[in-house]
C-alpha cells in the first residue's frame, strides 16, 4: 500500500503512522505543500494521509499554498483514494466536502475521553471493534461541522463533532491518536508550556508519561489504518 502523507510544519511528524508503514513494509512518502507546487501524481499513491498544523484552513494570506493543496485533496477524493485527516488535516477534509469550519467554544489540550458515535451513518461499520470509549490527546481551538452525507464517529465533552466518516473511504478524526511520546513534548514545547486556563487544558505534567493512553492510542490507530489497507485491497 503506497501511503503519501501531507505534513504542514516540522512539529508535526508522523509519529506511529511512521511505525505501522515500518512494520507492515508498506512505502511512505510525504509532500509539503508550503515548500511545493508540484504534488506527486495521483497515481503514485494508495492512500492519502493528512496530518495537522498550526495554520487555520482559512489563512490563505499567510499560507497561500492552502488553495493549491485543497485542489488537490478534492482531486484525490474524486478519484475515489481512501483519504485520512488528523487534526487541521479533518479540518480540511471538512471544508473540501463543503462544511464549515470555526472557532471552538473551548480549546481542548492535552489527554480528554471521546466516544463513539455509533449511528445508522456509520454502517458498514467503521466503528466496528473499535472501543466505545478511549482517552486521546487533543491539540485544537477550532472544529467542523459535519458534511452533508456524512457519519458522525467521534464526540468528546469539549468538542461535539470529534470525527466523521463520507463516502465509505474518508475518514476526519479531530484529534491526535497517531502521537508518541517525542511528539507530545515537542508540541508542549512549541507553547513552552503555558497554555492559558479552560476546562479541558491539561498542565504539562498531566500531558507527559502518559504510557496507558500512547499504548491504547497506537492500538487504536494501527486498527484504523489497518481498514484503510483492507479499503485499499478491496
């Protein structure tokens, strides 16, 4: 399975999607579109992963690749690709099959409960053996609305729509579950450690160490990319 991924700054690395290309020997490129205009062919890839950012979708001004890079994310759905977005990454994939994206009401920082959504939508069964409930990191201000057509997956206590699944193969997930320990701290760094105050922003020390959750999160996210192989092969 040729996996190509869009990464949108050098903090966000791939963390176990890195892993699981390793491990299952899969080839994985990645393309950065604020250093190109010139995306790999959509041919050359089986799957589309697109991973998160410190940029809003909107913030054409300051990131004027955004435009070209939503082009081709439209492009790749078109030609029917399995497409995961991580974060910014659901964001854009919210904003490509036309909802709108906005300010949350609460920013959600650090390691937060979602639960599955488990709706007549989401057949023939993404969520299937999946757990109904799993504590993940979040690093977000801002949310979607659910495109119309789509199920609803994920909802925490500080964000209503934490994923959603169009069409069968396109797959948004507003959190982290593909984080490591090295890339937990070096988003904490990036702040340098101060936060603010709200109710679902965790202190750096609640953040680090958190062994249970990266163990269960790297579970969690081998499985769903483990579907994305089956969707692959299908």
């Amino acid at each position: 399975m040729k996996i190509l991924v869009l990464q949108h700054s050098a903090l966000n690395t791939l963390g176990t999607i890195e892993e699981y290309a390793r491990t299952k020997n899969h080839p994985l490129e990645s393309t950065r579109f604020y250093k190109t205009k010139n995306p790999p062919a959509l041919d050359s890839f089986d799957f589309l992963i697109i991973m998160g950012g410190p940029m809003g979708i909107y913030d054409y001004a300051e990131n004027p690749w955004l435009r070209y890079e939503k082009t081709f994310i439209k492009q790749a759905i078109e030609e029917g690709k399995p497409v995961l977005g991580i974060c910014l990454g659901a964001q854009l994939l919210a904003d490509v099959l036309g909802a709108r994206v906005y300010e949350n009401e609460n920013r959600e920082m650090g390691w937060y409960p979602v639960k599955a959504v488990r709706m007549e939508e989401n057949k023939p069964g993404f969520l299937k053996g999946l757990p109904e409930e799993i504590t993940v990191f979040n690093w977000h201000s801002r949310t979607f609305e659910l495109p119309a057509g789509a199920g609803h997956l994920f909802r925490s206590e500080g964000c209503k729509n934490q994923g959603f699944i169009f069409n069968g193969r396109i797959v948004a997930l507003q959190f982290h579950p593909e984080v490591h320990e090295e890339r937990v701290e070096s988003m904490i760094g990036r702040f340098g450690g101060e936060f603010g105050n709200g109710p679902f922003i965790q202190r750096k020390e609640e953040m680090v160490g958190q062994e249970k959750y990266l163990a269960s999160t790297k579970e969690f996210m081998f499985t769903v990319l483990d579907r994305f192989e089956k969707l692959t092969y299908s």
